[in-house]
C-alpha cells in the first residue's frame, strides 16, 4: 500500500528483496510494459508479455511478463527463463539410476502414450523438455502444442495454444496428426477430447507425451478412468505414468550430518530399531544462509504391465494401483528422496515438506 515490495522466487521459495517508493509504480510498470510489447493504457485487465535480451556467446536471455490489477494498484511477475541452463540431460535432472533406465526402455518403440504428472512448478516441462531433445534425430519428425511455448527447442516443430483464434490443444492435436509427426508433445491433457485425441494418435502409431495434474502416478489412471475413458484404450496405449517433485539441494559448503532417531523416521513410513545417518541444512554465506542451493527431482515411475493393466481393467482405486506398483518394485517418490537424503543431496525435512500429503 505505502511502497513497492520487490521479491525473489529462488530455489521455489520466495525472498525479500528491497522496497522502492510508491511514487515510481506507475512509470515502472510502464516500462515493464513496454518492454514486453504488452497495452500500457490497459490496468484493468491481466495481460502476458515476453521480453528477449540477448547475451554473449550466442546465449539468450527470456523473461516472460504477467501484469495483474489489484486493489493498490498493478502486481507484476517476471519470469525468468535460461535455455541453456533449463535444458539438461535426464541423469542431470536427480533420476536415479534404476528409474532412468526404466524410462529409457519405456521410451524404445514408436507408439503410445507417456505422462507426467506433478503440480505447477514440479518441472514436469523440464522433463519432457530434455526427453525430446535426447530423441530428436534427423529421420524424427518431433510437433509439439504448448501453452505457453517455454523454451525455443532447436530442429523441433513447436506451436502454441491461441484461444482467440480458437486453437485449442484438442484443435491443434487434429491438425498435427496431418503433419506427418512421430513424436507428438501436447503440453498439458486438461478434458476428454483431448484425451481421446491423444489415444487416437497412439493407436495410429504415434508416441505421445504430455502432463497431467496429479499427486502421484498412480492417480493419473485414475484421472484417466473419471474422464471417462475405456479401460482397454488405457491398457493399450499408456506406456507409464512419471511423477515427480522438485526439493531444493543442500548446500554442499555447509551442510551436516546428523543421526535421526528411529521414531523420526516413522514420519515416512520407515520401521527402524536404531538411529541412521542423514544430512541437515545449516547456512552459510554461499549459500545466503538458507542452507540450500539448487533444486534436484524426486521421481516415481509407474510402467504399464499386467498387473497394473488388470487393475485399470477392474477400474480399481488409485491406492490400490500403487500398492500393486510398489510390490512391482517401484521406487515411490518418498523412497526417492530417502536415498538423496541420505546421500547429502537434500534433507528430510525438505522432503516432509515437499510430500506431506503423499503416501509411500
């Protein structure tokens, strides 16, 4: 109300910055504005932009611009993207390296459907991201429709959802099926016809990836089964269900080890009889005092095989298709994060605080 508060998002948690005067609000986000090719006589109304800086070496700077009218005046966010530091090979992204190369044979054959689940900001984009560009290949024609477009993927055919112009994901799916795809990317399924589209184009030979909110990669079945979808199509085309969690990396200059008591670890489901090792975040000038530096995944990989299938075919709950997941030997996303714990990379509390609600 009486100034500006300008914030930080690092690391997934936000972080004061400075206070500037209220007097300079308004030519400030006129510049902003501006810069972004966005109306700056329009304040009642939320509007998008994009501002490009370009950078040495080549490199190119992305700053995607949202303008928000609230009571004391416009709110702006700047988001801040870095192609070169955004792409990265999947073993780069936190998989470990059972679960990596269970996605990687799940990806071998030309046709089906591949999800991945997780909530905003899970970095479900990044993933799909570095897939395709480990599968791009001269002889691979790769069509995506993203809302928005991230990231500008070199040799890959990307385009962008217009609902102006009434390009909808369900609408751009039908006219990428006529571009002669192999791999089809379709940024997010939200409905059934998307859905169903999406089925089509893996039952005609396709491999499809896309994303989908949920919890864990068991719910995304059943998300599939409430929108209405036959069984036997979702048997017959999902290869597997990926979810995953983004937790912040500790901070390697001050981290420390410490023992946890058996009954802390009851907290994820662990029946233990004596203390074990893990790391905790401290704080230090590197790391500005957070204890943490960086972000690494947590994933769980559900591959579709006959069990998993029967259970699709009975329609059964999503706990029930977990349990069945984790006696297949899938590592669920607490057990993922147990073992990057242990080795330092996060901490426990991190982890309870990024999967409170999900069960192991």
């Amino acid at each position: 109300e009486g100034d500006i508060r300008v914030r930080f998002r690092i690391d997934g948690k936000l972080v004061d910055f400075q206070t500037l005067p209220v007097s300079i609000a308004t030519p400030l986000t006129s510049r902003i504005k501006i810069m972004g090719n966005m109306d700056i006589a329009e304040s009642r109304r939320p509007q998008d932009g994009r501002i490009l800086f370009d950078l040495q070496d080549d490199d190119r700077l992305d700053l995607r611009v949202s303008t928000y009218p609230t009571l004391y005046g416009e709110k702006s966010v700047l988001r801040l993207l870095n192609i070169s530091e955004a792409m990265h090979n999947l073993d780069g992204l936190g998989f470990e390296k059972d679960i990596l190369n269970q996605f990687d044979n799940m990806l071998i054959g030309g046709e089906g459907i591949v999800l991945v689940s997780g909530p905003t900001g899970s970095g479900k984009t990044t993933t799909l991201y570095s897939t395709l560009s480990k599968m791009d290949k001269p002889d691979v024609n790769i069509v995506t429709i993203e809302d928005p477009i991230e990231f500008d993927l070199d040799n890959i055919n990307q385009a962008q959802v217009n609902r102006r112009s009434g390009v909808t994901f369900a609408s751009a799916l039908r006219a990428i099926l006529r571009q002669d795809p192999d791999i089809i990317m379709v940024g997010e399924v939200r409905d059934e016809e998307t859905v169903e589209l999406a089925i089509r184009a893996a039952l005609t030979g396709h491999l499809v990836f896309s994303t989908i909110h949920t919890n864990d990669a068991a719910a995304g079945f059943t998300r599939l089964l409430n929108w209405g979808m036959e069984p036997f199509l979702i048997t017959s085309t999902v290869k597997g269900i990926l979810a995953q969690r983004l937790v912040r990396k500790l901070c390697k200059e001050c981290r420390d080890k410490h023992l946890v008591e058996p009954e802390e670890l009851t907290k994820f489901g662990l029946e233990v009889d004596e203390s074990m090792e893990f790391y905790r975040a401290v704080g230090c000038l590197s790391c500005r005092n957070t204890g943490y530096q960086g972000r690494v995944g947590l994933f769980e990989l559900i591959r579709m095989n006959n069990e998993i299938a029967d259970l699709v075919m009975e329609q059964q709950p999503g706990h029930v298709i977990r349990e069945q997941a984790i006696k297949s030997g899938m590592f669920s996303l607490i057990h993922d994060g147990l073992i990057k714990a242990q080795r330092g990379d996060t901490s426990l509390q991190e982890i309870l605080e990024t999967l409170g609600a999900v069960r192991v």
